[in-house]
C-alpha cells in the first residue's frame, strides 16, 4: 500500500492507503474530519470542495494518493474553535442555509473566490461558485453572505487610513 | 460510490511512463487530473487495474514558444491556460474556450491534454483544436488534430502512448476569434458549441475556421460554412445565410438534452452567432 503524506487543518498525517481511496473518505473515514459531506457520485455537486494547497478542489474527485506531500485545508480548519471565520459569521448572519449539506462547499469555494478576488460583484460571485449546488435556498442568500464576508476580510477605508 | 481497486504509480520521466503502460498492457491508463476518470471509476463505468499518474512528468508540464507555434503541455491545467500569457497572446480561443468549462475547482485540476485525450465530443476543447489544426504530440509520433479524434471517448492514441502536448499554430494570432456555447444551466456541458476564428480584411472575409462541438460522435469542421464565407462579405446577412449549412455533413446525437434536429437547428443559429462575434460585426 502507498504511503501518504498529508497535512490537514494544519497537522501532519502519515498514512499508508489503497490507492482507491479518495480524498473525501480519507478525511471522513480515517481522519473523522466529517465536516466535508459527499453528496453525488458524478463530481458535480460541489459538497465535498476542500483547498488543496491553497485551490478549491472536489475532494471526491482526487485520489488521496495524489494528494500526497500537499497541504488540505477542510471547512474544519476555518474557525479557531472559539470564533466564527468571517465567512461562517456572514453565512449564519445572512441566513445562507438551510439544511445545510451544502454549506461546507459553499464556504471552502467562496474562499478560494475571495483569494483571486476579494471584491467581488453578484455575478462574479455567482461564476465561482458555479460548482456548488444547493438545493434549499435559491442561492440569493448566499450570494449576498460571500459579499457580506468580502467586505468583512478586506481592510475598511477606515482602518487603511488609521494604518497610514 | 467507491472505485475498484487498481495499483498506482507515479512515473517521474516519461521514458518510465511509457514503459509502465506496456508493462500494464490492456488494463493500464493514464490519469492526469482524473476529472473525467474518477467519475467514471466511481460509477464502475471503467475498471483499469493500473493507474499510471502522469502529474509528475515533466515533459508534459508548460506552455513552450517554438516559433511559429506554441507547445501546449498536457498537464497544463485550465487554470493555467486561463492565465497563460503565450496563450493569451497568440490562441486566445483555447482561452475563451476554456473558460466555458465545468467550474472553478474542476479547472484546478483538469488538464488542457486529458480533455483532449478523453475525445468527448461535447468536451469544448476538442472543436478548437480542430479548428486550429493543431498537432498531438505523443511519446512516439505527431497526429494532425484531424486524425486525431476516431469515434465517442475514443482517440487514436494507442495503448501505450502518452500525450506530451499539442501544437497550436501562431498563424490565427491575429484573427477575430468567438466560442459560443449553448447550454441550459450556469456550469454544463455544450448541448452545441461553435469555435470560430475569422481573418477580416477590411469589410471582406479573408478566411475563416469553425470547429462544431457535440454534432457527432467527435468533432467536426463546418467546412461548408468556411467555404461560403471565404471572400464574402463580413456582415450579419452573409454569415447567417452561409451558417445555413453549418450542420451539413453532420450527425449530431439525441439525447434528454436535445434531439438531432434540435441540434442541427441550432448549430446553423449559434455559427451565424459566433461568425458574427469573431468578425467584430
Ligand atoms: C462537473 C464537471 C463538469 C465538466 N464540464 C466540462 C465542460 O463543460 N466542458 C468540457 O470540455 N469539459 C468539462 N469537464 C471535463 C473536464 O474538462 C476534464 O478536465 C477533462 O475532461 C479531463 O481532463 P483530466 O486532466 O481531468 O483527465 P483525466 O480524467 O485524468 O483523464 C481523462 C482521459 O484522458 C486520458 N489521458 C489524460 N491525460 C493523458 C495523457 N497525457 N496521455 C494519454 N492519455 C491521457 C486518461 O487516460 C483518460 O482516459 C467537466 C468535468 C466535471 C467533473
Ligand atoms: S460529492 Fe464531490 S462533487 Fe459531489
Ligand atoms: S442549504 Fe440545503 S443544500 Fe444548500
């Protein structure tokens, strides 16, 4: 069995894996990082998007083997266990759940737009997450919780100016 | 669901990729972003009993100038022929094209190379190669893009031969270039896409290039519709009353998307559409 090497929310993993497994079940099953659901077979509903070194991918659809050596980072490795991430605040803040299968991809793939760009309109926020389905709110919620939360991440006209 | 099992191995030169495929024989296949593979290996719609994982074979990686042509590397992702500057520059329809497909995290991953391998014939890539004349460059040979696509998922790669990359020529550099797909939801698959390119000199058409994607089991030149407009007029009149036989020659599938003749309708609708952005009219 190959041997992996992987680093998840910050911590190290070493583990020997059938190469079958994917990265979604290697997190869920084996690291108990359950915060990352699986919610289709044919790759297209966005549940399972975690950063892999850094970019949004679909973890059902990467090998855990071909993650080794990289850095994962799953919706589990957002929040400091006290605090919200700015994300997770406005998504509770905005109402943009509801039974909330989709909310672990929603927030990993918004995060991956705000990187690339941290200002972005409705439309363009609609575009990156267009991976992502969800089934319960008609995405007006969430469109509005990834601007809410962009505001939130870049620095206020305010602070830029106390900063000067 | 889960995959079958399958061992794996991870070439680092493409000498030892190749010769990992002839020691796999019939059961070896290559995977590079495995965003149309592992799908299929979750659905059990493919059993391969070895994976041979191109990611770290460095001659498949870049994008490379050789002078009158650029050198695409297989793995390149979408994302990084989104930003390509070689790109940009000198085959910006493989970028707008590109941009058409699947979504952000899938293009992390999914490489310029496997969506060609993987010869869907609603996989957008395919028609623009075509269109360019581009050349597949493999372990062995150089296929022209013409031969390159056989028949539904199925190229004529064989089995123990791995992809390198694609040649595009410079020659289009300069052309007004349009992809236009048509599709029902934000992030899916072209019912029809049309790749055109067009040479404008002046108000006349110099030449034209047009690649049709999902009208057969690969992709095809709209041939008829190059010819009409060749010399003619670049105008919205001639290009819709030339893209009239755009679907001549073809024969596209039915499906819960779209019968035939649906298809075929809007092939002749979206080419007098991309004709007429290419050209800037
Ligand atoms: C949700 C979703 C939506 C999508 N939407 C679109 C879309 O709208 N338009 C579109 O065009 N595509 C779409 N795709 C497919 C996407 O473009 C894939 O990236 C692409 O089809 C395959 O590239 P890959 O690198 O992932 O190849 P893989 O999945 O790794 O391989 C695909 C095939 O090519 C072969 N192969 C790969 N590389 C090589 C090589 N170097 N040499 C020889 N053989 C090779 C493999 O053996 C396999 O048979 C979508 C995919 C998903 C999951
Ligand atoms: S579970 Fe990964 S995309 Fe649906
Ligand atoms: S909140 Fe239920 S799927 Fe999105």
């Amino acid at each position: 069995m190959p041997r992996v090497s992987i680093e998840v929310d910050g911590v190290k993993y070493d583990d020997d894996v059938e190469p079958r497994l994917l990265l979604a079940h290697y997190l869920r099953d084996r690291l108990g990082k359950v915060g990352t659901p699986i919610g289709c077979d044919t790759s297209n509903c966005g549940a399972c998007t975690v950063l892999l070194d850094g970019m949004s991918v679909k973890s059902c659809s990467v090998l855990a083997v071909q993650a080794d050596g990289q850095d994962v980072t799953t919706i589990e490795g957002l929040g400091d266990g006290q605090g919200l991430h700015p994300l997770q605040r406005a998504f509770h803040q905005e109402h943009a759940l509801q039974c909330g299968y989709c909310t672990p991809g929603m927030i990993m793939a918004a995060l991956d737009l705000l990187r690339e760009n941290p200002d972005p309109s409705d439309e363009e926020v609609r575009e990156g997450l267009e991976g992502n389905l969800c089934r319960c709110t008609g995405y007006q919620n969430i469109v509005r919780a990834v601007r809410r939360a962009a505001g939130d991440l870049s620095p206020k006209p305010a602070q830029q100016e106390a900063t000067r | 669901m889960i995959p079958g099992s399958f061992d794996y191995v991870r070439p680092s030169s493409l000498d030892e990729a190749v010769s990992a495929l002839r020691d796999a024989g019939d059961e070896g296949k290559v995977i590079a972003g495995g965003q149309s593979l592992l799908p299929l290996l979750r659905l059990r719609l493919a059993f391969p009993e070895v994976l041979i994982d191109v990611a770290s074979v460095p001659e498949l990686h870049g994008v490379r100038d050789e002078g009158s042509s650029l050198l695409v590397g297989a793995m390149t992702t979408h994302y990084d022929v989104l930003r390509d500057p070689l790109i940009r520059e000198h085959a910006p329809l493989v970028a707008a094209a590109t941009s058409t497909v699947a979504d952000p995290a899938v293009r992390h991953r999914g490489t310029f190379g496997g969506s060609l391998a993987h010869a869907d014939p609603a996989g957008d890539l395919p028609a623009v190669v075509l269109a360019m004349d581009g050349v597949f460059v493999t372990s062995s040979r150089e296929i022209p893009a013409a031969e390159f696509f056989a028949d539904y998922l199925t190229s004529t790669l064989e089995p123990d031969e791995v992809l390198v990359g694609v040649r595009l020529p410079k020659a289009f550099a300069g052309w007004g270039f349009h992809y236009e797909k048509f599709h029902r939801t934000a992030q899916a698959w072209a019912i029809v896409g049309v790749a055109c390119l067009v040479d404008r000199s002046g108000g006349e058409v110099a030449g034209a290039r047009i690649g049709l994607t999902n009208m057969g089991s690969t992709p095809v030149r709209a041939s008829a519709v190059e010819a009409a407009v060749r010399g003619g007029a670049a105008d919205r009149e001639a290009f819709r009353a030339a893209a009239a036989s755009a679907a001549e020659g073809t024969s596209p599938p039915s499906d819960l998307h779209g019968s035939s003749d649906y298809r075929r309708h809007l092939a002749t609708v979206l080419t007098a559409r991309a004709l007429s952005a290419a050209a800037g009219v």
